[in-house]
C-alpha cells in the first residue's frame, strides 16, 4: 500500500514557508534566508571553480610603438588558481536577489607573440605571462523567472564590479610589451560580469533546463508539475508556486477537477531552512490517479488472512470458525471450496487533509463474494454496498529517508445488493465483511507501515531534521538540509 505514501515523496523535492497558496497551485516551494545563503554559498563556491575550466578569449591586434608598427596575439589564457571569496545576499522585496561578492583573487596565465616592423627590420618573440587579479568588488543583481514550459530559469538584471589590482610578469624586459599585454587584461580578463554571465547560461541555467518534470513514482502512477507563477521574492523567503499532477499511466487521464483554493498556512516548522507544503489539490489529484490505476481494486483470498483465521473462508467445514458456518448451503452447493473477496471502487475516493491525517472516504465500494472451486472456476455469491472511510496518518525520519503510516478510525456501513444463493444472513455477512477488511486489508497496511518505505533520496542534498505536520486543508513538513561537499551541476 506504498499508494498511500505517494504525497510523501514531494516532500523532500518541494520547499515552502509560510504564506498564502496560489490559487490552484499543488505546491508552494520556497526557500528561506538561511537555506538560500547555504545554496549561494554552493554555487559561488562552484563558480570559483569553474574559473579554472575557462579559457579566455584570444586577443590579436596592432599598434604603433618607437617608430614601428607592432602585431600581437595573447593566447591560451586561462584561470590558474583561484582563492574563494566572501559574499553576501539580499533580498529586493518583490524584485530580485542581490549578490555582492568580494576578496577574491585569481591568478591568470597565457602566452603573449609579436611582430615587430621598423621599416626592413622584422624582429619577432614570444613567450609566456602571468597575472594576479585582486581587490575585486562585483554586485549581480538576478531574478527568477518561469520560462514558456514552466521550468525556472535565473535572469541578470544588472551586474557591475572589477578587480582593482591587476599585476603582471611578463618574463620579458620589453617596456612596452608590459603596457601592450596589461592594457590588454584590463580590458578583456577583468571583465567578472561577463565570466559569469558565460557561467550563469552555460552552467546554472543549462542544470535548470535538465532538471526533470516528470517522475514514475511507480509502474502505474506518474507525478508530473510546472511552476504556476513567476517566483516571489518576499520578505525573508524566495517562493516558487507550482501546479503538480498524478496521473495514472495506463489511462493517462489527468485530474480535471481542481477546485478553487486559497488556503491560509498555519503552524508547520518554519523555524527550519526550508519548509514543504502539499495542497489539498494534490492529494485530491492522488487519490483520483488511484482510482485510475487501478489501486483500489483488492481480491482478498485464504492467502491474505492472518494464520489464525486459517480456514475462515473455507466452504466446507466443521467449527464455527468457517464462513460456511453461517451459510450453510454453500457447503452443500460448492463443497471443497474457498470463498474469495473481491473490493472494487466505481467512483472516485474523496481525500481529505484533517490534523490528524488523511480521511479517505469511499462510497459505493462493492465487495463481491465468490466461490473458487478446486478446478479454479468461480461463481458468483451475493455482493454488498459498502460506505466507508478510514485515516491515514504519516511520519518520517530526521533525514526523510523512510516514512511509516497507520491507518485507524476505520468506519463501514454496508446493504445487500444481491444475492445468486437463496438466503444470507445479511446482517451478519455484513459484519463480517467489515471484520475481513480490517483483518486481512487494514492490518496489511498497517504491518507495511510500521516497516516503512523508503525513500529515493536527491542528488548531492543531506536533508536533516525533518518533522511533519498535519494541519486542516495542506500538509507541511520541515527539515534543514546541507549540499554534499561534491556537487553536480
């Protein structure tokens, strides 16, 4: 019944704090001061490193010098070493997020050729300089946005800054040679704005791009989500409103009846990093794609009842621990046999998120009765109207990598609807379909959940702390988390 703990999994790949849900939005992802300066901290970390696989661009050009005209190259210029600066974020309420970034000192190394031209006399050379870039000051000034597909792309509204010491040893004597090549530095290698735009569209947006939308959270049920809205940027968070969808893979049908919602967050642990929503909406999603996939047909046989009910379902028998003790024509009609059960839901379960769990309700769920004969044919019995509901409720570890359920408050009314033998004993047959269910459905669930299931764990992120909580209308849970020391963008 892993069905049930399907919500659980947006979890740990959706982020929010408190504020209000868009409307029709699934998820609200945010994140908060402190877990978007842990992510800063991540990617000004990885984009020091990046500066080492960049190769400048080749600079060729001529001039005039003493008399004569010189022609020149600057070649293979790249980042050498690089020493990681200090920064800070801020963030522009309804804007954007400012990142200043200072203390940092890159070493660069090239080759330098020339061509020098004095009337007849053609003097050429060439050799190899190095830089030291210091003291540099750099503002960069971003903005989220949504792109046409709903993926999330990060815009620069503005940049400015420079290093302010650039000293260079050219290994040559030649005066003007050391004027021609850092003259030449200052123009094209202190140019920080354009190393990060190169590292900004071909690394951070291009990592974005492939972060995947659509996800099998099992062989019949996908979840797919796009963003809703253009982030917020809002007083001590980054949101992010998001449309997500389960959907049942055989049929391929979405849910199609989202209601209108706008629903005020509550309590939660806002105290953490970061701070998960789930929406009525999505679980209303869920338990149709359920529907769907066929999760909520159940055939209940000998083989499912706990070894002290061995028996019970037996057609032929001798205590009143049998089936066919209360009905005793079916041991004279389909002697030697079992009786088997068989749940199935015609409409769709309604869901709904309470403090203490997840109230599933099912009407009109029919559980038929038939006879298996020992040749492997079956015949119908009688079939019963069932209403019912039942509670789900939901924890998880510190490091959200197993979550454990239990089903409780479990409610059953049920009616005859027909019957292909002369008589039942309605009432008793009734009591004892709820009796089967609890015993040889509920308990299952419940046995798996003290188990667990586990969870796929993301890429390169530690979460840490994590806590869940219930609220009327959205379920939330937060954790802290910590990126891995090698990140893959």
């Amino acid at each position: 019944m892993q069905c049930f703990m399907l919500q659980m999994v947006l979890l740990k790949i959706a982020f929010c704090v408190d504020g209000m849900i868009s409307e029709d939005a699934g998820l609200k992802i945010s994140l908060s001061s402190e877990g978007l300066f842990h992510l800063a901290d991540a990617a000004v970390k990885f984009g020091a490193k990046e500066l080492v696989k960049i190769t400048l661009p080749e600079i060729s050009g001529s001039t005039k010098a003493a008399g004569g005209t010189v022609t020149y190259d600057l070649t293979n210029m790249r980042v050498v070493n690089e020493i990681q600066p200090s920064f800070n974020v801020h963030l522009v309420l309804k804007e954007g997020v400012k990142i200043q970034i200072s203390d940092m000192l890159v070493r660069l190394s090239g080759n330098w050729r020339y061509r020098y031209k004095i009337g007849f006399i053609d003097i050429t050379d060439h050799g190899s300089f190095d830089a030291k870039l210091s003291g540099l000051v750099l503002s960069i000034y971003l903005s989220p946005v949504k792109t046409q597909d709903g993926k999330l792309q990060i815009n620069t509204m503005n940049c400015a800054g420079k290093f302010n010491d650039v000293d260079l040893d050219i290994h040559s004597k030649v005066s003007w040679l050391y004027d021609l090549i850092k003259d030449n530095i200052e123009k094209s290698a202190n140019q920080p704005c354009a190393i990060f735009e190169q590292i900004r569209t071909s690394v951070l947006n291009k990592y974005l791009l492939k972060l995947p939308m659509h996800f099998s959270v099992t062989s019949s049920l996908t979840f797919d989500y796009q963003l809703h809205d253009a982030p917020a940027i809002n007083d001590g968070s980054v949101d992010f409103y998001l449309n997500g969808q389960f959907s049942a893979v055989e049929t391929n049908k979405l849910f199609n009846r989202l209601p209108q919602m706008d629903q005020k967050r509550s309590g939660g642990a806002s105290d953490r990093m970061a701070d998960a929503t789930v929406s009525q909406n999505l679980i209303n999603s869920l338990v149709y794609s359920l529907k769907q996939s066929s999760y909520l047909r159940r055939v209940v046989t000998k083989n499912d009842l706990p070894k002290y009910m061995d028996g019970f379902l037996n057609t032929t028998c001798l205590t009143f621990k049998c089936f066919a003790f209360f009905i005793p024509q079916l041991g004279k009609l389909y002697p030697n046999s079992f009786v088997e059960i068989t749940i199935n839901s015609e409409q769709i379960p309604d869901g709904k998120i309470l403090k203490d769990g997840i109230l599933i309700s099912v009407k009109n769920l029919t559980i038929d009765f038939q006879a298996r004969f020992p040749n492997n044919s079956l015949v119908d019995l009688f079939t019963f109207a069932v209403n019912t509901s039942l509670v789900v409720s939901i924890n998880i570890t510190k490091d959200a990598s197993t979550v454990f359920w239990h089903v409780g408050n479990f409610t059953f009314n049920s009616q005859l609807e027909r019957s292909y033998i002369s008589w039942i004993p309605s009432y008793l047959m009734s009591k004892i379909s709820g009796f089967v269910l609890r015993f040889a459905v509920i308990t299952e669930i419940n046995l798996r959940g003290k188990t667990g299931l586990k969870i796929k764990s993301i890429p390169n992120i530690e979460l840490l702390d994590t806590e869940v909580h219930f609220n009327d209308g959205f379920v939330s849970a937060g954790c802290n988390f910590r990126l891995k020391t090698k990140f893959d963008w």
